[in-house]
C-alpha cells in the first residue's frame, strides 16, 4: 500500500491528540475506517518558543482512500496548524491541495 510521511507544527498541544483520538505515542497507529492507517512517530521542538513539529506516516489503498484522508486531515487540522508538510513540501490545508499532495508523494515499499 501506497505511504507518506508528513508533518504538522503547532504551538496547540493537543492537537496531535486530536488528529489521534488519543493520547499519542510515538509509533502509535490509528485506522482511518474506509481510508487507510496514521502513525505517529513523535515530536521535536528546536527552541521553547517555535511550534512543536510532530511526524505522522499515513498508509492508503486507493485515490480515494487518498481523498478520504485528505477531508478527514482538513477536519481536524484547519485553523489548528502553522505548518503542514507532506513528502517533505509544504502544503496548505485545503482539502483538495493535501490530497493532491498525498498521491504526488506515495511510495510503496
């Protein structure tokens, strides 16, 4: 199945809390039903004033699995991020964009 790596930055605490439905860990996975699997792989702060950056992978089957993703990271994500990157390109947070992002940056292992 088709994987990307991508991350968020926020000075919101809880907001990888909410991305989860959980209290995350690192390497904790949650399935998105219908759409594919995120996994969290923790988080890093450089100074006590920037956001927190948190690095997720997200596993999907199919395009619309892609777009099943995508409305469900723009759900939780608008008016909450400073910074969302997907394959390493910043990428803002409308629902078509990260879509667009998640199948341009699909590898498969």
């Amino acid at each position: 199945m088709p994987t990307v790596e991508f991350s968020i930055a926020s000075i919101d605490p809880a907001l990888p809390r909410r991305l989860l439905g959980v209290e995350p860990r690192p390497e904790m996975a949650r399935e998105i039903h219908h759409a594919g699997v995120v996994q969290y792989h923790g988080s890093q702060q450089t100074t006590p004033s920037d956001p927190r950056r948190h690095a997720f992978s997200v596993e999907f089957g199919t395009e619309n699995a892609a777009g099943i993703l995508a409305n469900w990271m723009w759900t939780v994500l608008r008016g909450h991020v400073s910074t969302l990157e997907i394959g390493g390109d910043a990428v803002p947070v409308h629902n078509a964009e990260i879509k667009r992002a998640l199948l341009n940056h699909a590898t498969t292992p």
